[in-house]
C-alpha cells in the first residue's frame, strides 16, 4: 500500500470530515505533535517521555517502509487538516503468521466522534485481506472507553495481567483481548 492512500472517509458524529488514510512523510510533525499530547495527558499507553523530532522521524520512516513492504498498515486520521489518530495492525510471523496485533491512539478532544470504531474496523478489514485467522490487542485495565469500543467490534476480553502497569501510583491490569477472523 502507497502512504497518503486514503482508506475511508466519512462525516464524524459531531459533523466534522474524518479521512483514515495510511501516513505520509508531510504528517511528521502532527504525529510528534500526537504521541507527544498522549504522553503530556497521561494517556493509557505505554510512553511516558515524549518524542524528540528525530525519533518520531525514525519511526516514521520504518513505519513507511513496513507499509510498503505490507508487513505493517498504519491507519492515521485527519481531521480538517489534522492528523489526531494513529492505529497500526502487525503480522505475525512463523507459527503466528495468521495472528495480527493491534494498537491505537486518538488524541484527546477527538475521543467519542467513532474515530476509534472506524479505525478498529478499516484494521479487522485488513486482516481479513491479509487472511489472518486472529486479532490481538492488549489495553490499560481502566480504559473502559477503549474496551468498550474493542467489544463493540467484536473483541473478547481472553486474559489478564495483575498489576502489569504502574501508572500514577496506582497498580493496573493489562488486559489481553482477541477477535476470530474465520
């Protein structure tokens, strides 16, 4: 897949154009601008440093040549202009070359417009392409907006790691969920 190749758009719940479209080498700066705000909000995701401009570019890159490769697909949002989300879905490789993992992020003010459904879904359908037979993805215990919108696209919560996370003093659970694809 080329970057920049828009894979849907549509009119958000609060009326606003949303493109979902693989990345290009022009978003380089609203995807620093976007980890770094969930790092800055305490998001639930794993980074708790925000990125130089160099390392984003790092990872830019290896995401652009993964995309074109069609090991990886990246799936940004843009909203007027704005890229405000990023998902990925990965392959497996040897015995797990039917399973796919899953992420997302969706910047704060940009949550609850079902950006996050959308790209779950633009994700599942990639999958499905790629003829994966399973979807993983692992999520903060206490993101209940997230697991909701998992469930509601058809992941099962398959597991549970105690305490995994230590996030503002406090011990949190990593939950594993999966979505069969046959």
């Amino acid at each position: 897949m080329l970057s920049g190749k828009i894979v849907k758009s549509y009119v958000a719940k609060d009326g606003r154009k949303v493109i979902l479209r693989t990345p290009k080498w022009e978003d380089l700066d609203d995807m620093l601008a976007l980890i770094n705000s969930l790092v800055e909000e305490k998001a639930n995701i794993i980074k708790t440093v925000n990125m130089t401009r160099d390392e984003e570019a790092s990872w830019l890159s290896r995401a652009l040549v993964s995309i074109e490769r069609g090991d990886m697909l990246y799936v940004a949002a843009e909203v007027d202009g704005e890229v405000v989300a990023n998902s990925e879905i990965g392959r497996g490789d040897g015995y797990s070359a039917h399973v796919g993992g899953l992420g997302i992020g969706i910047k704060s003010g940009f949550r609850d417009m079902g950006i996050g459904t959308e790209m779950m879904k633009a994700l599942i359908d990639q999958g499905k392409n790629w003829g994966l037979k399973l979807l993983t993805l692992s999520v903060f215990g206490s993101n209940s907006r997230a697991i909701h919108v998992y469930e509601k696209v058809g992941f099962v919560q398959v597991g549970r790691i105690p305490r995994k996370f230590f996030k503002e003093g406090k011990c949190v659970d990593e939950i594993l969920m999966t979505k069969t694809l046959e």
